[in-house]
C-alpha cells in the first residue's frame, strides 16, 4: 500500500460541466475524509465518511457537490456545474478509527476552472 | 467559529539557523495539535503533534511547545536545512467532531 492516491492530478474545466474526483485510501482505514484548499489557506473540511456511511458534511458542500463511497473503500467526488469560485485543490485524508486522527493525505487533485 | 491561526505570512532564515513558527488558537476543547508541512504540489505532511494536556513533544530536528494559558503553540525546527523550506500550517483536531480544523499557511524560505 503506497498511501492515499488521488486521481486526476489535475483537471481544467470549463464553467458549467461536471467533474468527478476519485480517492483511493489506505487499504485499513475506515475514515475517509475531503478537504479542499485554496493558494495560501488551510485546508477546510468538507465531509467526511465512516466505512461506506456519510456522517458529516460542511456547509461549504453546496447542493452541487456530491460525495460517495459506495463499498466502504474508494470515495468520488463529484461536483456538478462547476463554476469559477470552485478552482482548489481538492484533498482526501483517510485514518482508523481508535488511532486518534492519524491522518495521512494525498496529494490532491488540483482543479481549475475557465 | 473556532480558529486556528498562524501570526505572520512569511519567514526567511539562514541555513543551520533554527526556525520558530508560530500560531494561535482559540478552541480549548481540542485534543490535540498538530503541524503539517506542505510542499508545492502535494498534500500535508504530518510532522509531529501534542496532546492537549502536554507542554513540549520532541521530535527529530522539531519540537512543539503548547502553551494553554495564552492559547499558543509554536514550531522550533533546529539547524534548518534547505529540504525544509515549504509551506507550514498548525492544526488542531477534536475527537468530538473528528476533523482537523487548519490555520492559514506560514511559508519557511531557508536562505543557503
């Protein structure tokens, strides 16, 4: 297990069309977490799952965002009608419950929208 | 909210000089604190924590002091070395809630 993979690296799209981000967590982990980061911030929570249930979400995941993780393992995140305000990088974090926060991140999927 | 906040934006040392970073924080309840270190293009990178009823960790080459009465932790890295220059960011975590709630970055440029 080489950690938490992300897919795209990047992606560019244009104003209106979906886009949809895959994270791969650590194979033992059981907490899946997304994050997003814009140039010179933290990164701010944006939800976040216990094996396949989604127990929490952010008043930044407007309407248009949309997270899964159907089988408890990989996780998509999938933003409808992008618009310019959503270029971020996107990060994904996952741990295991009872080893405090144990975070370990990916390196993100950088988005830029035009 | 609760916020996690860092006290300045940039900081420039020499190399083999020792780094002092620091942050603020307003949330008592946290468990625990935390400081990651970010390079261009990739995500966090843990370097080392404290628990919220500790006042100094060592870790190698870094060590964390936490200080509960003025709500302040800070980051000393000695005899900074040139692979250290990145983006710096405190974080503190609330097994609560189970998030981490991160301040703004704090870039360490090392001079050679």
């Amino acid at each position: 297990d080489t950690g938490v993979s992300q897919n795209p690296r990047h992606k560019i799209t244009k104003r209106g069309q979906n886009v949809t981000f895959r994270c791969d967590p650590i194979s033992e982990h059981n907490r899946l977490y997304w994050y997003r980061q814009t140039l010179g911030q933290g990164p701010e929570f944006l939800t976040y799952f216990q094996n396949e249930a989604q127990l929490e979400k952010s008043r930044l995941l407007s309407d248009r965002f949309s997270a899964e993780r159907p089988k408890g393992s990989f996780s998509t995140l999938e933003i409808q009608r992008t618009e310019q305000g959503d270029s971020a990088m996107y990060l994904c974090a996952s741990s295991l419950v009872g080893t405090g926060y144990g975070y370990t991140f990916g390196s993100g999927t950088r988005l830029t929208v035009v | 909210g609760e916020s996690v906040g860092l006290h300045l934006p940039t900081l420039s040392v020499q190399e083999g000089d020792n780094s002092i970073i620091n942050c603020a924080y307003s949330n008592s309840a946290s468990d625990y604190f935390i400081w990651y270190k970010q390079e261009s293009g990739k995500g966090p990178q843990f370097i080392i924590d404290i628990r919220s009823n500790m006042d100094k960790r060592q870790g190698q080459r870094v060590t964390v002091l936490l200080n509960k009465t003025v709500k302040h932790l800070s980051l000393q890295i000695a005899a900074t070395q040139p692979g250290d220059s990145a983006v710096y960011f405190c974080a503190d975590y609330t097994g609560a809630n189970s998030k981490l709630t991160f301040g703004k970055g704090i870039t360490l440029s090392v001079r050679p």
